[in-house]
C-alpha cells in the first residue's frame, strides 16, 4: 500500500526528474500525489503505475523517482530539524536578553535605592 493523499497534500511532483506535467497529471488521477505515496512504490506498483500513466516501460525505475521521493522526504526533513533549531535558538537568545534586561534594571533600582538612603 502505497498511502492516501489528496490534492490538498500534494508535493511538487515535478521536482522529481523525469515528472513533467503529463506524468503528473496522470499521477495525481492515480490518487498519487506526495513523495511519501511515491517512496512506498515496490517493483509491482512501479509496473502498474508505468502502465496506467501510458509512460515508456521502465521509466519510473530508470528516472529512480522512488530514490528521488526518499531523497525529497529526506531533504524536507533536515530542512524542518534545522528550522526548529533555528527557531529554539533564537528563543534561548531572546530569553537570555530579556533576562540581561530584568538584571540590569534590577540593579539599576539598587543603585538608586542606596542612594537615596544617604
């Protein structure tokens, strides 16, 4: 099984070499719409598929769109590890500055505080 998906979750399909419009259009009337749907395919799905989009025999095994569909999922994933990263980051910084601030009026009220005791 290959997965359900919908127009809605679709991923850019011609992102993958040798997908062009066509294939795609063919793809997406297959129910097949996500790197994820073409990551699952196993010989047999490969061959059905080949057939039912009309495509020259063996081109989704030539192309390796399976390989490209893992390397996508692959990609997107260290893309999102690194923006939550980024993102955790900048929060630790932005905590540490607001702490930096809260110190520094902190002291700056102790400042004045002894002063006015003199």
């Amino acid at each position: 099984m290959i997965g359900k998906a919908t127009k809605k979750d679709a991923d850019d399909l011609q992102a993958i070499k040798g997908i062009g419009p066509y294939s795609e259009e063919k793809l997406n009337a297959l129910g097949i719409f996500t790197y994820a749907q073409l990551a699952n395919f196993n010989k047999a799905t490969e061959d059905d598929v080949n057939e039912a989009i009309e495509h020259y025999p063996g081109r989704i095994q030539r192309d390796e769109w399976v390989k490209q569909a893992r390397g996508m999922i692959e990609a997107e994933a260290k893309a999102d590890e690194e923006a939550l990263k980024a993102a955790e980051e900048e929060r630790l910084k932005a905590e540490q500055e607001a702490k930096a601030a809260e110190e520094a009026i902190a002291d700056s009220c102790r400042c004045c505080s002894s002063r006015n005791r003199r």
